[in-house]
C-alpha cells in the first residue's frame, strides 16, 4: 500500500483533539514524557522541552481537556499521568491505528531528522504504516528491504526509518 502526503482537508482533521496532537510534536512530546515519567509536574516537563512554562500549562491544559492525561491528585502541586492511546482510523480501504507509540515517534521529529524527512516525504500516515513494519521488524520477522519493497521505497530509506523506530517499538 502506497503512501501519501497528508493532507489536513480530508477527514483525518474530523478526529478533533487527537489529530491536534498529531500536529503538534510539542504537545506530542509533553504527552510521551507524562507516559514515560508517571506523575509528572509542569516544572518537571519545562526545561526538558525548552518551553516557557505558560506555554507548557497550555498544552498540559489541552491534554487534559483532550482526555489524553489525567491530573493524578488534588494537591499542589499538580501531578499528572498519561492515558493509553488507543483510536481507530479508518478513511475508505485503509486502517490505522494512533497510538502511544506514533504520539512518541511525532514527538521525536523535531530533534530526529530521520523521522522529520520520512513525515515530510510519506505523511503521518506513511509513519504510522512504518511504525507497523518496525513491529516485526524488531520481532525478525521482517527485513528492510521487504518494506521497501512493500512501501515502494528505497532500501536505504526502510532501513533509516526503521533504525529510527525500533527504541520506541522496544520499549
């Protein structure tokens, strides 16, 4: 199955907030370090990201209003932990399936230029096929060169995106 551009005018923009978050490799990043580093507060995230503090209480606010993380107590100050991610996409004959692990892989684009090119070339949706692939092959079930075979990509190409995959898909 080919990939393509994305293209925020079709009905992947109906998703509301999640696709938001796909958008957005900032938030994306706040939501995999609150999964990642449970109980987590705004302090905590502010200087990882590199984002003034206001801004980071935005974003955890989306999140939040989203239902993507939770505030884990009623105290001061505020702690939160993540939700699992679990949505369905389907647009005509294909499938695709958002999950904590794409919202990670988007978080990463922007200190990975590996994953920024592959997104600017084939789309979230080509991402989110290759995250498939990664799956099987961390498992050794699958090689490089059958993605590039199957996706119509080069080998060299399959073999970076998959290099670049494989630590989220381990963990």
């Amino acid at each position: 199955m080919a990939t393509t551009e994305t293209d925020w005018n079709r009905p992947l923009d109906t998703g509301g907030a999640a696709f938001d978050l796909l958008r957005n490799a900032r938030k994306a990043w706040i939501y995999t370090y609150i999964r990642h580093h449970s109980e987590t507060t705004i302090d905590e995230i502010v200087d990882p990201i590199g984002v003034p503090q206001r801004t980071v209480y935005d974003y955890v606010n989306d999140l939040e209003t989203a239902g993507f993380i939770d505030q884990s107590n009623d105290g001061r100050p505020a702690t939160y932990v993540a939700r699992e991610i679990d949505i369905q996409l389907v647009e005509g004959d294909a499938e695709r399936e958002i999950t904590a692990e794409l919202i990670e892989a988007i978080a990463r684009r922007e200190k990975d230029e590996d994953i920024d090119t592959y997104i600017e070339r084939h789309g979230l949706d080509g991402l989110a096929v290759a995250l498939e692939y990664a799956r099987e092959y961390v498992d050794g079930s699958l090689t490089h060169r059958i993605m590039a075979r199957e996706q119509d990509i080069s080998p060299l190409e399959a073999g970076i995106i998959l290099d670049a995959l494989r630590d989220i898909v381990q963990d």
